[in-house]
C-alpha cells in the first residue's frame, strides 16, 4: 500500500471515531432529559438511587409526645403536670422566677418548682415547711380533707393562712392517699384560657389579684371551709363565680 492509500484509510477511520463520540454525546443528553423533564419538558426530581436516602440530613420522625425532656409526670391527683425531679441542677434560674427567704436561706419559685442555690448553679429542692407564698402555682390542684381544701402541685401541699395572707407550705395530711369528696357548696376551679397569651406567672397573678377583687365584692372564699361564711350561702357562691369570671374576661382570659 503506498503512501496516499495509507492516508486515505486513516482519514476514513479518524471520521467514523468522531461521528461514534457524537452519537454516543447524543444518547447521553437524551438519557439525561428523558430522566430529568416529563413529556411536557417539565422538570422532575431526581430519584434516589437504591439504598442511599434523599436530602442532606437524616430523615425527621414525627414530633413525639413524650415527656420533656429530664422531666417526670406528676399524676397523684390526676395533676397532670410534668416537673424536672428533685436534685436536678441547672446552671441559671427561668425566666420570671420569684425569690423567698426562710431561716435565712434563699429559695426561688417558677412554674410549681422550688429551686434552691447549689455551688455556681441552682438545684430542685422541697421547699420547707411553713414558708408562705402569694400566688399559688400557675397550675395547681385543689384537694380535699374533711372539709378543708388543700392545694396541690409537684408534691406539695400549700394550704390559706388568713393571717398572712398567703398560702403556707404544709405537710402533707395524713389520710393523703384517701382525699374526701368536696362539701357541697365548694368552689369548683374554673378552666381559664389565656387568650392573649399571658405567660403561667402572669395567669397566676391575674387569678389571685381577681380572687381578692372577688372576695372583696361578694364576701365569699372559696378557699374557706363554707367560703369563710356560716352556712356557706350558694348565692354568694355563683356571685364570686361571676364576678371572678368578670375580673379575668377584662384581663383577656377565656373562662368556662
């Protein structure tokens, strides 16, 4: 073969080497827009190859409804309420917190739980017996024992001193486990709904400055065996109940 037919037949194969990359280029881009645009030329996502999960994270679970976290349900009662246990350290106190002294100790108060000082931190503790508190918890069941009712939250029992005009911390009764039935004419607690949004400690100050606006009106406590009156009139029971119903309606709670 001389030198001009060796020419020719590497020219011919070079042009077949070319129009195969192109062919092959071709059915590429065509793969790639079968996979990525429906027949409308809309574009799809891509799919998951076998085995190896979608996105940039790991798959998001359902939100749960299981205690808070480090927390534990408080069910005596049918309380309801979850608390942190005691012994439970935090490194700074919540937001809103109240202070107390006792004997000269400090103590702090949020939410239904007492907390106390502990090296650079703070710790749940009991609070003791016979400090005296303002404003009951936010949330707080009331209990009864012979005609005497007691409030309860996080295994604590307070109970209304008038001369302090408060409520102390009390040892629990001794019949605890048996709590008798509400007399008659006891106070029913009202289911209150804060519609604009007040915080708990908020709540619990409107409750306890409308209960002593109540009381004031109508000469009824319900924090009283027989709401503080001999024979415990009903009359001035439903007119507490409205007027109390009243004072929080005007502070934006929803009362039933």
């Amino acid at each position: 073969m001389n030198k001009t037919s060796k020419f020719a037949v590497l020219c011919a194969a070079a042009v077949f080497f070319g129009q195969g990359l192109q062919m092959a280029a071709a059915a590429d881009e065509r793969g790639h827009d079968e996979r990525g645009h429906d027949e409308r030329g809309r574009a799809q996502p891509a799919r998951a190859e076998p085995g190896r999960p979608q996105g940039r994270g790991p798959a998001q679970g359902r939100p749960g409804f299981d205690a808070p976290h480090g927390q534990v349900l408080d069910g005596r009662y049918n309380h309801g309420r979850f608390y942190p246990p005691t012994g439970t350290v935090r490194p700074s106190l919540p937001e809103g917190y109240r202070p107390y002294y006792r004997g000269g100790d400090r103590f702090y108060f949020h939410g239904g739980v007492w907390y106390a000082p502990r090296g650079p931190g703070f710790v749940v503790v009991r609070p003791p017996r016979g400090l005296v508190i303002s404003v009951l918890p936010p949330f707080y069941s009331t209990v009864w024992f012979g005609g005497v009712p007691f409030y309860y939250a996080d295994n604590v029992y307070y109970s209304w001193q008038p001369d302090q005009n408060g409520y102390a911390v009390v040892d629990p009764p001794d019949d605890a486990d048996s709590p008798s039935a509400p007399p008659d004419n006891a106070q029913q607690d009202l289911i209150i709904y804060p519609k604009n949004g007040q915080s708990k400690d908020q709540q619990a100050a409107d409750q306890f400055e409308c209960h002593n606006w109540a009381k004031g009106q109508t000469g009824f406590d319900p924090t009283q065996p027989g709401g503080g009156e001999s024979g415990g009139s009903s009359m001035n029971r439903s007119n507490y109940d409205r007027a109390m119903s009243a004072c929080l309606q005007a502070r934006g709670y929803q009362v039933n």
